[in-house]
C-alpha cells in the first residue's frame, strides 16, 4: 500500500493529456525531470518512476477519472 499526496505536475500532452511528466511543484520547489525511468497502470492510474535532476527518485500519479496528480511513497518509508 502507498500514500498519495496531492502535486501540481507540468506534463508532456501529445495526442493524449499526460504522456509524460516534465517538472512537479512539491514543497514550494520545483523538479524538473531528467528523465523517466519507468511507468506502468494500475487501478488508480498512470504511474511514473523519476528521476530529477539533482539526482532524486519520486514516484508521480496521475488519476484521469479524477484529473489529478499525486505524489506517491511506500507506507513504511518517512513521511514526504
């Protein structure tokens, strides 16, 4: 199980909305994404594994049903 906390997200839209997170607000800073190291679908959305350009790992979410992003961390790791 995870958490989910609510990011404001710029993302790549070609023929569809969010193909492709480029940058996300989180704690009034911003990370722009070097690159996407992996994505997959689940239940509650499209998933992205990123990495920053300082070097930092985040998982992203984005739910179309409910058109938004989230930041997303393991139960058993700190609180982000």
């Amino acid at each position: 199980m995870y958490q989910k906390r609510p990011v404001q997200v710029n993302c790549y839209s070609g023929y569809k909305y969010a193909e492709r997170p480029c940058s996300f607000l989180w704690r009034r800073k911003t990370f722009k994404i070097a690159r996407v190291e992996s994505e997959w679908l689940e239940p509650d959305g499209k998933f992205f594994k990123v990495l920053t350009d300082d070097e930092k790992l985040f998982e992203l979410c984005y739910n179309e049903g409910e058109d938004k992003w989230w930041l997303v961390a393991p139960e058993t790791k700190e609180q982000i």
